[in-house]
C-alpha cells in the first residue's frame, strides 16, 4: 500500500483526528498537551509561556484558553501561522540569534514562567542522522529554556527515543529538580516520541 494512502487511513480511523476535527482545534496534536495537563497541571491564569514550535497553532489555543487575559502567550515556528487572538506570533528559526532577541523583546524584560516545544527536526529516514539531529534539537530546546525561564521556571519538551537520551536527562536534572518522562494516550504507540517535563518547584 502507498504510504500517503496508508497515511490517510491512518488520519480518518484516529478519534484524535475525528475530535480535533470536531473541535476548534488545529490539531490532533493538543490532545497529547492536554493529557499531560490533565495530569500535571502545568497552566494557571496569569502565566507567561513561550510555545516552541507552535505552527498550525494547537497548542498556542488551548494554553491561550488557560492562561490568557492576564498571561502572555508567545508562539514561535519557522512557518507562518494564522493568528490567535492576543497572543504573540515570531516568525523564525528558534535557533537564530534574531530570533531569540526579538522573542527577548516580548518578554519585555520578564523571564517565563513556561516552555513548551513541541519541535520536531527534519527527518532524511536515515537513523541515526535522524537521532543525532533530534538530539542536537533537544540540546538547543534547553539551552533556549535556560536563558528566558524564571528561576521557578518549567520545561516541557517533545524528545525521540534512542541513544543520547540518558545523557540528556542527566543533563536536565542538573538544572531542574524534577524530571518526568510523559508519554500520553494520544501520542502514537508506534511513535518514538515522547515528552519530558521538567520542573523547579
Ligand atoms: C509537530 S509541529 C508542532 C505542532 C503544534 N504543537 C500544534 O499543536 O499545532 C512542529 C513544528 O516545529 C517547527 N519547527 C521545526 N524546527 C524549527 C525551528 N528551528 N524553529 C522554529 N520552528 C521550528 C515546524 O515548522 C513545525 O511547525
């Protein structure tokens, strides 16, 4: 079977799919936030959180839902997005210096109380480029998060599964006191992803 036939199978028998269509979702992908939410209770009224990867746009809803008016929500992707209401959009490699400056200038000079990505790199197929870049992509989220969190500030953040890993927690516990490895219903059972939250308290 031809793998975008398969793909599309695959999209109508999934109840994520059927629900975000249902819904005003952009994304079967805000369910896996909103089951680590459910859990964790990473969002109250007020906060101000930077969105990783934001583009169509599923998360920056749903924690805009949570967060604003009194929050701040900025969404970052190297793709366009269409807007949300009152919440701030960057468009830009999240690794560039430019980017990272303006996202700086609308923080206005507070730090965030959040990070979330829910990035994923460019894969060629070819294993371990792939692995290596995700990674490196992870490292980069980190590095990122360390410089606009507060000192209470929290991490969530998308990883793949396979060599590096346990370095990269290690890593995150150097600089947060509780790390937890998330893997929510709605995430696909085939998928190697996961998420890691990790917290300051
Ligand atoms: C899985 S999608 C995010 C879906 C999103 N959480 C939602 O709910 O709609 C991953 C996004 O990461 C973005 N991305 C990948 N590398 C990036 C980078 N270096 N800087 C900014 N965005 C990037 C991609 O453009 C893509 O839109």
């Amino acid at each position: 079977m031809k793998s975008d036939k398969r793909w599309l199978q695959r999209q109508n028998s999934d109840p994520y799919v059927k629900q975000a269509r249902n819904s005003s979702y952009r994304s079967r992908a805000v369910y896996k936030l909103q089951q680590i939410d459910q859990r964790d209770k990473l969002f109250r009224p007020g906060q101000l959180v930077v969105d990783l990867g934001a583009a169509p746009g599923s998360w920056s809803q749903y924690v805009a839902e949570k967060i604003l008016p009194s929050g701040k929500l900025i969404a970052l992707d190297i793709l366009e997005m269409q807007p949300i209401k009152d919440v701030e959009f960057i468009q830009g490699d999240f690794t560039e210096q430019s980017v990272f400056d303006q996202c700086l200038q609308s923080l206005g000079g507070k730090r965030a109380d959040l990070v979330i990505s829910d990035l994923a790199p460019n894969l060629t197929g070819i294993r371990d480029t792939d692995q290596a870049r995700s990674m490196y992509l992870s490292e980069l989220v980190l590095d990122f998060a360390s410089r606009v969190l507060t000192q209470h500030g929290s991490l969530l953040l998308k990883v793949f599964e396979g060599s590096g890993m346990e370095q990269f927690k290690r890593s995150l516990s150097e600089q947060f006191q509780k790390v937890s490895v998330r893997k929510p219903d709605a995430s696909r059972a085939a998928s190697r992803e996961f998420y890691i939250l990790a917290r300051r308290n």
